[in-house]
C-alpha cells in the first residue's frame, strides 16, 4: 500500500515575492507555485520543507492531508 500526502501553503496578506517562489521550487520540482499558493502531494517521497518555518517566512495557511488520519 502506498503513502499519500498533501500539502498546501497559502499566502493570503501578501503575495509571495520572487525570491519566496524561488525557495519554494528548490523544496520540490513537481509543485504547483503560484503568486499566492504552493501545492503539492506526495505518494513516496516526503516534503523536504519546514511547515512552521514556512509559516513564519512567506505563507499565512498551510493543510496537511494524509491516507493514514493525520490532519495540520
């Protein structure tokens, strides 16, 4: 049986700057980033990030979904 994870990060007060979106896409290549949100699911990997340091930087939201229960 395989894993599954989802992660999502919004910015809502500010849109995430250039240098915010670059930081980002060095986390993770397959992600959806845009000027206000990053995106993206895991099935064997993990998310190389920080969600509380991501949180005080650059995002106001963050959602974590995962197949076994665990909810962020």
């Amino acid at each position: 049986m395989s894993e599954y994870q989802y992660f999502e990060f919004q910015a809502i007060d500010l849109p995430l700057s250039a240098a915010d979106r670059e930081a980002l896409r060095a986390l993770s290549t397959r992600a959806r980033i845009t000027a206000t949100s990053f995106t993206n699911h895991y099935e064997w990997g993990d998310f190389k990030g920080d969600p509380t340091r991501l949180m005080e930087t650059c995002c106001d939201l963050h959602l974590y979904l995962a197949n076994w229960g665990s909810r962020q």
